[in-house]
C-alpha cells in the first residue's frame, strides 16, 4: 500500500447552555438498504493491532483504537495483566528536519497541539444524531461533562492530559490546556452508503441484540466535519479539534466499497467480516480539519470483539450508570491526546511499531476504586470516570523498560 494523499473527503452556565444545544434536534429520515453477505453469522476473529494500526498509517489515519477480542479464537488477545504495554516503547519524535516523514498533505512539519505557540486546545463534540438514530440526553450530557471537567482541570497534574505535558512538537512544549468548544447537536440527514451494508451485520452487533443500517467512509466523515464547522464558521487549525460522535446502528469504513473485503487495506468497525477492526480513530483533512471518529460503542457484543471495559473487567464499567457514555469517554480520551501529539498522523510521537501514545496503553487502567460495574479510575471536579492510560517516555525508561502507562503526571513521579 503507497502512502500517497489523505482521502478527500465555564462551569454551571456553559454545562445548562449546552444542554439546551444538545436537547434541539430537526428530525430527518436516512435509509440504508443492505447488500446481501456470503459471510457465515460468526465471529472472524482475524484483527491484528500491528496489521489495522499499519494499514491506517498509510492512509493518513491515525490513533486507531483496535477493538479487544473476548473470545478464546481471537488472533488478539485481551491485554496482558497490569502493570502492561503494547506496541514497542519509547515513542518517538519524527519531524526533525520538519519534513523528514511528510508524504502527504496536510503535514505539520512536526508542529503538536495545545503549545503556548498554538495556544489552548478547543475540542467541539459533535454529535451526530438525525432523525431514526437518536442519541440519548444522558449520553450527551455525561461525555459534554467530562470534556468540560478535563478543560476546568487544565494545568493540574491529576488526569491523564498532564502526561502529555512531557512531550513537544517543533512549535515548544506540550501545556495541559484545553477548553470546551460549544457542543454541536447535528441532526443533519445520514448521506448514501458510501460502503456496503452487509447483512449479517444488520443485528447481534450491540449487547441489545441491534445492529448497523448504515454504512459510512471516512471521506464522507471528513465532508461531515467540514460542513458543520463552515456553517458555524469555526476554524481548522492546530488549536481545535472536532470530535465526531456517530448515532448507534452506523458502521463506518475507512474506504468507500466493500465492507467484507480488506482489498486496499480496507477497515471498519466490529463487524461479522474480515474488515472488524476499529472503534475510533483520528486524523486531519486535506482541509486541515484535525477531527476524530468516535463510533457508537459496542460492548458485550456477539461477535467477540469490544471497544469497553469488558475487555479488561468481567463486566463493562459504569461509574455514571450509564455504558455506552462510559465507554465512549476512554476512547475520547485516547484520540484526543493522540491528536494533540500526533495532529497530522506523519510526523509528531509514536513508536517503531506505529503505535501512538494511546495505542501503547488501550485497555489498560491501572488501579481502579469503587465498586464492580461502577469501576473508576479518574476523579475530576467529584465526578468520576474510567479512562484509559497513557504512555510516559519518563516512566518508561525509569522503570527500565518494564512499565509504561499512567493515569497522570503526578503518577510518573
């Protein structure tokens, strides 16, 4: 596969306001009309971390969270026990000279994000949810939440962003420093399938015995983000990111085509074919656009693969009593902190394996308190939440290679 071009493609007020924003929604009615599957109803069990992290890399995309395998067949297995890493610590810097790992554009020549040259970081969720796929208040509000707790905590040592803090880019040093962007409520129409819905995968996807009705590429993503921030004329630069959260029941792919063939290294989300892959990755577009792909979260799933606590825990963990919005925070919590250190998925941090600062530390928590189904491991503004670790370069190599994530930079000490 060549690596030639990305595809085209503050407290209590601001919490009641974009409640207000995310309670309005124009109903719209989108379609999807199956292709018929030669796939047997059962799991494939074929990912591979290294193969899906890979292939994304030369296709521009980047912070792909690999789903975990729950079944015995699994080529991948769950992760190792604690303390663990994955991929091939230390990470590394690339972008120096600044174009030295460019082979695309847009390239940042080595520039990150949240630097006092680029000053706070804002992240926009971006809810997507039309008519025929709602999302729930609650879903909306416990994630607005938690993005607005962790941009109230900048600067502080106590959350995984400080880990960041060791990192920097050709642009300075890495600040803890982010701020909530006002939450976008999209109601905006599902387009055409831009991949093919197999059938098998119309049900036994999520715990509820559901499945997809829709299929989406990552172009059609990238022309998503794009117009919702040009109606609102919000900036693509390397201080945002938009953080796009799709509807259950929506399958996303890579590439247009086939979602039951990984020809052109073609990946998608859990499915019941080859291409089950991911749950989320992010990326920046050719109009330099630093946005993320959060997919519904799928857990306790039929088909051996999930993106939640049960992949570490016998059960999913809900501190909020809410799993699907506890779930979804830990992988906003990794692709945010990949974009700010890797924006452009070429240059910036990652090992000689690929893997991101996240990727290094997917499914692992460290310790936890509370009680079983309602583990946590972050505790910000009284709230609490269970997010993955991140990778320390510091205590990595303190540790003489035998440990590596922490859940903050107090913690590296």
């Amino acid at each position: 596969m060549t690596k030639a071009h990305k595809r085209r493609g503050l407290g209590a007020a601001l919490i009641l306001a974009a409640a207000a924003a995310l309670a309005i929604a124009t109903p719209t009615v989108a379609s999807a009309t199956p292709s018929v599957s030669v796939t047997p109803a059962n799991p494939p069990c074929t990912i591979s971390a290294n193969q899906v992290i890979s292939s994304a890399r030369a296709q521009g995309i980047g912070g792909v969270i690999t789903a975990a395998g729950t079944s015995t067949s699994c080529q991948d297995p769950p992760p190792p026990p604690e303390p663990a890493f994955n991929g091939t610590p230390p990470l590394l810097f690339h972008g120096s000279p600044p174009t030295a790992d460019c082979f695309f554009s847009p390239c940042e020549d080595g520039n990150v994000m949240m630097t006092r040259q680029t000053g706070p970081l804002v992240i926009t969720p971006i809810f997507w949810n039309p008519a025929g796929h709602p999302m729930s208040f609650a879903y909306k509000a416990i994630i607005t939440r938690y993005l607005l707790d962790v941009a109230l905590a900048s600067g502080r040592d106590t959350n995984v962003f400080s880990v960041l803090n060791e990192y920097y880019g050709n642009n300075g040093k890495i600040h803890y420093n982010i701020r909530l962007g006002f939450p976008i409520n999209d109601a905006d129409p599902l387009p055409a399938n831009g991949c093919t819905l197999e059938s098998v995968d119309t049900s036994k996807i999520y715990a509820d015995g559901s499945g997809y009705n829709a299929c989406l590429d990552d172009g059609q993503l990238q022309a998503e983000v794009n117009s919702v921030t040009a109606a609102r004329g919000l900036p693509h630069n390397l201080s945002h990111i938009y953080v796009l959260y799709l509807p259950k029941q929506v399958e996303s792919c890579f590439n247009p085509g086939s979602s039951a063939s990984t020809a052109g290294g073609q990946a998608c989300t859990i499915n019941y074919e080859p291409t089950a892959a991911y749950c989320a990755y992010h990326s920046e577009d050719p109009a330099n656009a630093v946005y993320a792909n959060l997919a519904y979260p799928i857990y306790g799933s039929p088909t051996g693969f999930t993106c939640g606590s049960d992949a570490r825990f016998p059960v999913v963990e809900s501190p909020n009593g809410n799993p699907d919005a506890d779930t979804e925070i830990s992988p906003t919590s990794h692709e945010v902190s990949e974009a700010i250190t890797d924006p452009d998925t070429e240059t910036g941090w990652y090992d000689s394996s690929g893997f991101e600062i996240g990727d290094e530390c997917a499914y692992i928590y460290g310790a936890t308190n509370g009680q079983a189904g309602g583990l946590y491991n972050q505790t910000i503004f009284g709230q609490h939440y269970l997010t993955q670790q991140e990778a320390s370069n510091r205590v990595f190599n303190a540790s003489g290679g035998t440990a590596d994530c922490v859940d903050s930079q107090r913690a590296e000490s």
